[in-house]
C-alpha cells in the first residue's frame, strides 16, 4: 500500500511546471501526509536555513551524518532524490519537476 502510494505521489509531482505556481498547495498536496503531525516524517517549520537532521525525530544515519544547513541547494538536491543525497534516508518521495521543487522550498521559508 505505501509503495502504491509513492508511486502516485512520484506522478503527480512529476506532472510538471503548471503545478509549481502554489508552494503552500503543493506542500499540502503531496508532503503535508508525513510532514503535518504525522510520525512518518518530522514538522517542516523553521527548516529552511536550519541544520540538517535536527528536528526531534529518528533521523537515518545517512541523514544525521550529512551534517551542514537545509540551505536552497541542499533542499532542492534531497528533494530532487533524497536516497542521492543521504543514503538511507526514511524519505522515499522525490519531487522531480525543477519548478515544483523550487516553489516548495520558498514555502518551506514560509514556515516558521
């Protein structure tokens, strides 16, 4: 069921540009299921700009090894393949479209 799940998430991101133009709906869309209140996946408020695995959550190795800060490059190179960018990590949803992405991480910057 969640590989289903994946799958049709992977799809709808990559479904392109047109979605790109709403942050806040796509976060809602497509992240807000594991990273609103859910134990799947730690709150996303304050991450932007902030250190790497340390919100209260059980990170992955590969996560808390990265080390450094949720700066736009990183956000968008674990959200473009997150197992890329930490081997391991819990996070199986990539965000293919450049534009979904970018509109993503200025939401993030949103998030307080």
């Amino acid at each position: 069921m969640l590989r289903t799940t994946a799958a049709a998430i992977a799809l709808t991101l990559a479904a392109g540009p047109a979605l790109a133009q709403d942050g806040a709906q796509l976060f809602n869309m497509q992240c807000k299921m594991c990273h609103g209140g859910s134990p799947m996946g730690p709150a996303l408020g304050g991450v932007a700009g902030g250190p790497v695995a340390a919100k209260a959550f059980a990170y992955s190795p590969g996560l808390k090894n990265k080390g450094g800060t949720w700066t736009d490059a990183n956000l968008d190179a674990f959200l473009k393949a997150p197992s890329a960018f930490a081997p391991g990590t819990k996070m199986l949803i990539s965000v293919p479209a450049d534009g979904n992405r970018k509109a993503i991480i200025e939401y993030l910057k949103t998030l307080k």
